[in-house]
C-alpha cells in the first residue's frame, strides 16, 4: 500500500534503467540528499562531526570499497587498513610535496596511488583462493605498516613518526588543519561520499559489477562463459583501493589531523571494516551505509549508557562493547547472512503489501 | 667464523620459536580437519586458557570488575591460590565447557553454510572471548608460573663453549616446549590413530555424511575436537605466557600461526609442525641477516610475505590436499 511499484510506468529505456527504477525509493533518495546537503551542514556542531557523522562518512567510504571487493567480487581481504594507510601517507605526501594543489586533487590521487598498490596486492589473488587469499592479504596489511613506519621518507623525517595534517582551503574554507570548521569537515566528507556511492552504484548495475559477480559465485565457470579472471579480480582490487584510499585519505587529513600508523591503521582497522560489511550486508551498497553507521553508532551508543549512565570505568565498557560486537557478528552470521540490507528489502516487502498481507 | 657461530645460534633459536608457532597452528588444524572451520579464534582461545589459568591459580574472583562496577562492592580475591596440577585441570574443565556452548550456541546453527561465513563467525567469536576474557579477569599483564624450569641452559652453553669456545644462549623453556610439543603431537596421532573416538574423528573429517549414515554423531565429534583444540591452546597458552606474561599480544601470535598452515597445508598435521619450524627459523634468519640493512622488525611481516609468495607457487601448502574445483 504505501511501498509499491504498481502504476509506475516506464515509457522509455531510459526511464526502464535509471538507478532508483521504483518511483518511491527516488523520491526517499532525493530527500536523504537534501537533509544532507541542505539542511545538516546549517545545524551541525562539533561534537555530531567528529563523534558521529565525518567517521560514518569515510566508514562507509571504505566499507563501500571492501564490498566491492569482498562483496561483489568475492576476494576477501583482511589489509583494508592497510590501504587506508597508503591513502593517508600518499595524501600526506602529496599535500606536502605539492602545497599550492588543491587538497581534492591530492585526495582523488591518493586514491589513485592506492589502487597502484592493490593491484600489486591483487595479483597473488589470480592463483589463491578463499581464505588462503585473507591470509595472503594479512601479507599487505603488516608489510604496509611496517613500511610506514619504518621508512622516514615517508612521514618526512619528523621526530616523533607521526603525520600531521597542514592547513589546506577550498574555496577559502580550511578543510583540514586544526582551524577546521564542523560544516567543512562534514561537507568535504559528504561530497566524496555521495560520488563515490553514485561510482559504486553504477559501476556494480554494469557490465564490469556483472563481471565481479559471476567471478563471486564461480570463477572457472565465469572464465569459461568469457569473463577475463585476471582483469575482473585486478579491476575489483583497483576499483576498491581506490575507495580504500580515499576513506584512508580522508581519516588522516580530514577526520584525525594527526596519524600514527600502526595505531590509526592497524589490523584492528581491517576487521573493522570487514564487520562493517558483514552486518551491513555483502554485495550491496545501502548495506555499506547501513554498517557503517551501525559500527559508528554503536560505541557512541554504548558508552552514552554505560560510562554516561550506569557510571561504570570506561575500561569495562570497552572490553564489553568488544563482547558485544563480536556476539552480535556471530547472532547476524546466524540470523541474517546478508545482514542489515537484507533486513531493509523484508520491510519493503512488508511494506507493499501492508495492510493487506494476503 | 664468529658470525657463523652466532648465526648457529639464531637457528637454533628460530627453531625453538617455531615450536612455538607450530602448537598453535596444531589446533588449527585438528578443528580445521573435523568440521572444516577455519577457527581464526584460535590464539585467543590460548589467550582466554591462559587467564583461566592464571586467574584460578591466584584465586581471583571471576567478573570482579564487572561486579564492582554493577553493585559497588570492592571484590577482587577469594583469598587462597591454587596449585598448578589442580588449577590446570579446572582450566581444561573450562576449556571443555567453553567447547560445548561454542558448539551449543555457534556452529550448530552454521552448518552447511559457505567456509568464509564460517570463518567470519570464529572472528566474532574471537572478539567475544577477548572481551569476556578481560571482564573475566581483568586486563592487566599477568605473569604465569606452573613451575616450568627458565632462563639460559648452563648445561649446553659449557658444552657448546667447549666446542666452539662460545657458548650458546637458549632458554630452558624453549627446551622443554620442544619437548612438550613432541609429546602432544605424539598422544594426538595415538589418539586418532588408535582410539574408537580417533577414528571418528578421522571418519568425520574424511567425509561428513559418509561419518553421519554410519552412526557417528557429529555434535560429540565436534564438541571433542573444539576442546581437544582448547586443550592444545592451554598448552600454548601455558608457553607463550610463562615466556612473555599473559596479555593481549598472546592473541595475535594466532594471526602468525596462519602463514604457518598456509605453509604447511590446512589439513596436516606434520605440516603444521614443519610450517612452524620454517617460520620460525626463516624469520629469525631474516631478521638476522637483512633485518640491520632495513631498519629491523621485520619479524612482524616476514612470515606473510613468505606465504604469499610461496602459495602463488604451491596454492595448497607443502603437505595439504590438493586442491581439485569442479565446475
């Protein structure tokens, strides 16, 4: 009744195979965009930007990536951290390096530089399979931090090791830098975000996301009916470090100012992520969102009551909220496999045929 | 010649760490072979033995933190300690249950479903019984004592020192983890080879449904095997903790432990041993002979890239099955 497809024709191709075919789910679209872009960057203040909505942003940027890869091509991977360090040391580089450039440049570029070095990563996957191939991405992860910090040419000889953001503008507004604005921050995040779901959306629906998939659900099959396995998995490895670096851009120079790596992209990072598209659901890009903002959510949520509320050390909540997530990947695995997007497509199920179920 | 020596000595060395790595990757397998879980819960299995352990031996009250932080009490200590003998038999008595409610409450609900999926679900165990582990017993780094002898080997350092005129530094517990190790491998290949319970072991990982239709039950198979592998965890738990105390790090000694099975193949159990020693003595020798020429601790990474790109040669590991796909 409230949710339906009926009397929505479609009187073109183009209209038959736009991204949101149901007239409804346009409109709900739509209107999500305009909150974003119209109304929260005039009402947020610091506290949503950093504890809420710029981390939701740049998870779901990264998770977007991982989905891709794992998701949608079926590779998965355990060095996502890993990447996201190549995108904030190539950022920080490049930033440095470069300062006239606009930081957006350097941003897309990190990306760029970052699906150099998946492909790099990826070709192993071309032989390996299934979890051989997760372990084999551990290689990537401890390799790249290690790197990092190890190499003083890449965090430019500071003392301490660390990475420190300068000051960068766009259109006269200081994007990162200690001087940042709440708004900027969340806008520069939320561009970023919207492109790169838009990419993701329609790269997926088209002939190269079918290709992933048909590599996904059976690789010799997919190679005999003509799909080039060697050029789906590295695409699949370039498109999500692409994403991957950019969310690992963005972290460092955007969201954390500062970074140390094996801190800010640790193997903790990987899982991170990983469980973000496991409870959000694999192969699906709202799933990308929705796990993202679970995972950033719940801490916030978590230590509102336990330290806010009940008082208790914040050392307990922590280890709780590590009980908690781990159950609650465990309860998801068994209740719903295909997680949260799943749950959302039952309720718009429900919904169209409410109230009238039979 | 002195370098010679000393690297002698980093070898032997690096044998004595892949004990180590390889009783880990012992338990991998053993759940690996019987119910084709790929159990990455693994270390912190070890790590949550460990604390049992620990936590028994010096009578701590179980959720004290927890109970303080909930009721106001000021818990901490029942007040006696335990022996060792004692302590260790309670904690295989944990370890059991810990096995029976993971099968209870886990695996039984995921059987049938995709290895990754399987594989993810031990991730979220692993963060489970990370947590419960530190509400359990709290954070802090413990020391772990069961009376196993430590410290330098008078004896082989004067042997060696009469041979080559410098003697050669190795731990005692090193030694006596050797030795452990050997005896535990040898009671698990009696015990699947020559016990009723063995040989369904072995039946159930041949072949799930062939074991099923001749009236083995796979719940009792794999209730057994989880805590067999709890078993061999307590003991890496036992090594690894009186070696560097009990704390987090313990876990990610798990995450060493997959190069070694990707190394030695997920399905054997000599190769889990062979894998380790490789790993073991190629990365102290790494460490040894490159690591000053780029800046050293390449320890943390050498044992994957030597997986990665042996397995670009060998996909299936020194002594695993080979892998054969059907379209």
């Amino acid at each position: 009744m409230i949710y339906r497809e009926a009397g929505d024709f479609k009187t073109s191709y183009r209209d038959d195979s736009q991204t949101f075919p149901i007239r409804l789910d346009r409109w709900g679209y739509y209107a999500i965009l305009a909150v974003a872009f119209g109304i929260i960057p005039f009402v947020i203040n610091d506290y949503w930007a950093n504890a809420v909505l710029v981390p939701f942003l740049i998870y779901a940027i990264a998770a977007l990536g991982l989905n891709i890869l794992t998701g949608y091509a079926g590779q998965v991977s355990l060095g996502t951290g890993g990447f996201m360090a190549v995108g904030a040391y190539a950022v920080y580089k490049l930033m440095t390096a470069f300062p006239d450039v606009s930081i957006l440049i350097h941003i897309l570029l990190a990306g760029g530089i970052t699906a150099a070095v998946g492909v790099l990563f990826g070709l192993p996957s071309l032989r390996i399979k299934g979890f051989y191939l997760a372990v084999a991405t551990l290689a990537a992860q401890f390799f790249l931090v290690w790197l990092f910090n190890k190499v003083p040419w890449f965090y430019n000889y500071s003392a301490s090791g660390q990475i420190t953001a300068p000051e960068r503008t766009v259109l006269g507004h200081a994007v990162t830098g200690p001087a940042t604005s709440a708004p900027a921050k969340y806008l520069v995040c939320l561009v970023m975000a919207f492109l790169l779901a838009w990419l993701a959306r329609n790269l997926t629906r088209g002939m190269l996301g079918r290709k992933w998939m048909a590599i996904r659900d059976m690789d010799i099959a997919a190679e005999i009916i003509g799909v080039d396995p060697l050029r789906a998995k590295l695409s699949a490895f370039a498109v999500s470090s692409f994403f991957i670096g950019i969310a690992g851009a963005l972290l460092f120079a955007v969201y954390l100012g500062a970074a140390e790596v094996g801190e800010a992209f640790g193997i903790n990072k990987s899982f991170l992520v990983l469980f973000m598209i496991i409870i959000g659901g694999l192969g699906s890009i709202f799933g990308s969102f929705a796990g993202a903002a679970f995972m950033v959510l719940m801490p916030v949520l978590l230590k509102n009551v336990l330290v806010g509320t009940l008082n208790w050390p914040t050392d307990l909540a922590a280890h709780i909220e590590l009980m908690i997530v781990g159950a609650l990947i465990v309860t998801f695995l068994i209740v719903e496999p295909h997680g949260l997007a799943r749950l959302w497509r039952l309720t718009k199920e429900k919904l169209r045929l409410w109230p009238f179920p039979h | 010649m002195d370098q010679v020596i000393f690297g002698a000595e980093v070898f032997l060395n690096g044998l004595m760490t892949g004990v180590m790595y390889s009783l880990v990757a012992l338990g991998f397998v053993l759940i690996f072979k019987a119910s084709g879980v790929f159990n990455y819960a693994q270390g912190v299995l070890a790590l949550f033995a460990a604390l049992t352990l620990v936590g028994i031996q010096d009578g701590q009250v179980p959720f004290a933190h927890l109970i303080n932080a909930a009721f106001g009490t000021s818990l901490h200590h029942f007040g006696w300690t335990v022996p060792s003998i004692l302590a260790i038999a309670l904690t295989v008595l944990v370890m059991v249950l810990l096995a029976f409610l993971i099968e209870k409450l886990v695996l039984q609900h995921l059987v049938g479903q995709e290895p990754i999926i399987l594989f993810m679900a031990t991730i979220g165990l692993a963060y489970f019984l990370e947590g419960l582990g530190d509400v359990m017993w709290g954070a802090d780094i413990k020391t772990l004592d069961v009376g196993l002898p430590q410290g330098i080997s008078d004896g082989i350092e004067t042997l060696t020192a009469g041979w080559f005129g410098y003697g050669f530094f190795i731990d005692r517990l090193d030694i006596w983890a050797t030795v452990i190790a050997a005896l535990l491998v040898a009671a698990l290949v009696a015990f699947s080879q020559y016990t009723k319970q063995g040989r369904a072991m072995r039946a159930v990982a041949d072949d799930h449904q062939a074991a099923l239709s001749v009236g083995i039950s796979l719940r009792f198979i794999w209730v057994m095997v989880w805590s067999i592998a709890g078993f061999v965890a307590l003991v890496a738990g036992i090594m690894w903790g009186t070696k560097s105390g009990v704390q987090f790090s313990l876990s990610l000694i798990a995450l060493k432990a997959l190069p070694v099975l990707m190394l030695g193949g997920f399905t054997s159990i000599p190769g889990a041993i062979v894998g380790g020693l490789i790993i073991g003595v190629g990365e102290k020798m790494f460490e040894f002979l490159i690591g000053p020429m780029v800046g050293g601790a390449t320890e943390t990474w050498f044992a994957y890239v030597l997986a990665l790109v042996f397995l670009v040669f060998r996909p299936q590991g020194l002594f695993g099955e080979r892998i054969i796909e059907r379209v």
